[in-house]
C-alpha cells in the first residue's frame, strides 16, 4: 500500500497546487489521505488532533509573530526612505554609487524587515525613482531592486530562517548567528556584480553629485537607530543574553520606540501591523502543522531511509549529491514558495544531508540561499512582478535584468559549499 500510497499523495499534492489551493491545506490535505491509504482514518485523526499542538509547542516559535511585528512597526515608521538616503549620500558619488546604495539599503531594510517582498515593493518606490532621475540604465536599476529584495530571507533575524530551523528541528539562535557571515558575503556580492557591470559599461550608471559631511552625518539619524537595533538583537542572541525569543520581543519593542519616536505611530497603524503580523504568523503556523503532518506521512512509508541508502549506494562523491540537490532546489525554487519548498524537500532531504556528513545548520543556509535565487528566477519569480507592478516596467525586462545578479549569486553559493567554515565558525563562537 505505501508503494502505491507515495505517488497517489503527490499527485493529489501537485493538483491541489495546480487548482492554486493554499500550500499549507494542499500539503496538509493530501497528507491526510496518504495517511488514511497508510494506516486508516483513526491513525489520520490521531495526528490530525497532535500536529496543531506539536506545532506551537516548540517555544520558539514565538519568535514568529514577535519578529513580524517588528517588521511591521519599522515599515510603519518609512525608514526605508532615510536608509536609502544615508547610504547614497556615502557611496552616490562612485559611478554606480546609487545602484550601490540601493543594495546596502536592501541589506539594512531586510535586516529588520525580513520580508522579501516587501523589501522589494518598499525599494522599488524609493530607490528606482532616484536611479532614473539621475539617468541610470532601467535594466541597472530593476535587477538591483529585485535582486536586494531577496536579502530579507536571508540576514537574521530572518522568518525564512525561523521557519527552516523549526521544520528542521536545528537551534534557531545558532541559524541566525550563522547566517550573518553569508548575509554579508551576499550583500558584498551584490555590489561587487554592480561594480563590474559599471565598469564594463560605465554608461550604463552615470556618476551622482557628492556629499558634504554634514549632509552625511545627518543622514545617519534616521539610519542609525535601526542600526543599532539589528545589532542589539543579534548581539544578543550572539553573546547569549537573550534567546532568540526574548531577543525578539526586545526587537518588536524598539521598533516601536523607533515609530513612536520618528512621531509615526497611531493607533490604526498599530491595530494594522498587529493585524498584519497575525495573519502571516496564523499563515507560518498553518505551514509548520502541515509539515509535521507529512513528517508522519514520510515515516510510515520510510522514504527518508529509502534515500539515505540510494544516496550511499551511488558511486559518486558526496559533493556530486550536493550538486544535484541544488539543481533540485534552483528548479523548485522556479516554481514554489520558499516555505512550500522546505516544508516539502526538508524531511526528505535533511536526513540524507545529515547521513552524508553535512551540517544541518549550514545546509538551511545555502537552501535559504537558493530560495533567494527562486524570488528573481522565471517563471515565479516574484519580487520581479512586484518590481514590474510597482515600477510600470515590462516582466520580460525586470526578467532580463537579474542574470548577472544570479550568476555571481551561484558564485556565492560555491565559496560557502567550499569552505562551510565561513557558516559554522561563527555560530561555533557562541556562548
């Protein structure tokens, strides 16, 4: 029966997916009925009945609505305007300086923002705007919009990250420890693809006018305060004076004092992002339950050993698994959600990453990684539609623009599977 139980499952999966059904009741409905062809309707209601409370009862997912409210309260306070203003104001005299400044700006947003999404909408009205004015090529301007959006999955404190180490039952804290290393080498990335298109094709990016130091100085006072928020939350989670719960908590509170202070708040504002913050936590919720869900599902019909023993029955090298599974995770990442891509190729996956010598931690960071990849590559590509949404651009145009950005992404990608220490040193630092 579980032979026949597999292929039915993800059938009904990919037809719910087709039918545009929500990821989370598709994975959750069809591992239902695998369950039911498996072990009957009382071993379904059985685990129907556990998963809600297996899913919250991991502490740390409290981390989820805390962090989107921070989110939340920082996109209320536009502060999105003032960092991409401090950063220009440093780097927008180089040729290609404002491109540079709308990754650095990307990076700095994401850091408290952790939305991709809306990293890309927020950049899009803000940064591609000043790059046009100032005569840049419109294909600079979208693919390094689209491309710094994606930052919000990966630098910490990110939910991506929250949601891989919960699916994956890895320390959270260690997760976002390990993640700003690679946040950073990302980011570096970034400029260093706008550095060398200028360089190539320096017409494509005219030089900005420069800054006096006063007029850099003051732009650091909308900048700064956020700053230092993302630093004390990392800060602490890294020195261990807070978990990444309590860390989050101190988090949502300073975006307030920030929104409060910037004299942004009111009371709409925050019913809203409260309002906000709950739809996308009771969303995560949905998806952590559905996973453990069709965590059962896999070990009744025992695919995860099934593939630990096909992978060290090959007589290839581990690394040539690792190729292959990133191939696996570039042509998902076309087609899914980052949080369907993991709660769908994790409990499969990661005991075979594991049985091969790998570290978890470091492996849910290059996934992150290639997720980031997913958000600009066709034919989902979403931070390009919303680039192309909010900018009146054509999609084939944004589309066009991200290549050398996903190229030099790809070259990350190999630097961190090639020295994993660039991951694990750090997190192997902490307290």
């Amino acid at each position: 029966m579980a032979a026949w139980a597999i292929p039915a499952t993800l059938g009904v999966l990919v037809l719910m997916m087709m039918l545009r059904l929500p990821i989370a009741l598709a994975i959750l409905a069809s591992s239902a009925g695998g369950l039911a062809m498996i072990a009957g309707p009382s071993v379904v209601m059985g685990v129907l009945e556990s998963a809600p409370v297996s899913a919250v009862s991991n502490y740390e997912f409290v981390t989820v609505p805390l962090f989107l409210l921070m989110a939340e309260f920082v996109i209320a306070s536009g502060v999105a305007d003032g960092i991409f203003a401090a950063a220009a104001a440093w780097v927008g005299r180089v040729r290609g300086g404002l491109a540079i400044a709308t990754a650095l700006a990307g990076a700095g947003f994401a850091a408290i923002c952790h939305s991709s999404t809306a990293s890309a909408a927020t950049l899009s009205s803000t940064s591609i705007p000043a790059m046009l004015k100032a005569k840049y090529e419109p294909k600079l301007a979208y693919g390094v919009v689209s491309i710094s959006g994606t930052l919000g999955m990966l630098i910490p404190p990110s939910v991506a990250l929250v949601l891989y180490g919960l699916i994956a039952d890895v320390n959270i804290g260690k997760l976002f420890i390990a993640a700003v290393i690679p946040s950073v080498l990302v980011a570096i990335t970034i400029v260093l693809t706008i550095v060398v298109m200028v360089w190539l094709h320096p017409d494509i990016a005219p030089p900005s006018r420069s800054h006096s130091w006063r007029e850099k100085w003051q732009s650091l006072q909308v900048a700064l305060p956020v700053t230092l928020l993302f630093l004390s939350v990392v800060g602490f989670i890294y020195t261990g004076v807070c978990t990444p719960t309590e860390a989050s908590a101190i988090g949502a509170f300073g975006a307030l004092l920030i929104c409060v202070a910037m004299r942004r708040m009111t009371w709409e504002k925050a019913i809203q992002a409260a309002y906000r913050a709950a739809r996308t936590t009771c969303m995560i919720l949905l998806i952590v339950m559905a996973a453990h869900v069709f965590a059962y599902f896999l070990v009744l019909t025992h695919v995860t050993e099934a593939l630990v023993l096909w992978a060290k029955s090959l007589s290839i090298p581990s690394w040539g698994i690792l190729v292959m599974l990133y191939a696996m995770y570039l042509i998902l990442g076309c087609l899914l959600e980052l949080s369907a891509m993991l709660v769908l190729t994790i409990p499969v996956v990661l005991p075979m990453i594991v049985a091969l010598g790998y570290d978890p931690i470091w492996f849910g960071i290059v996934v992150i990684l290639l997720g980031e990849l997913g958000m600009v590559i066709p034919p989902v590509g979403l931070n390009v539609f919303i680039v192309a949404r909010v900018t009146g651009a054509k999609v084939n145009e944004v589309y066009a623009s991200i290549w050398p950005h996903v190229y030099a992404h790809l070259v990350a990608v190999a630097i961190l599977t090639i020295w994993p220490a660039l991951v694990l040193w750090l997190p192997g630092t902490m307290k």
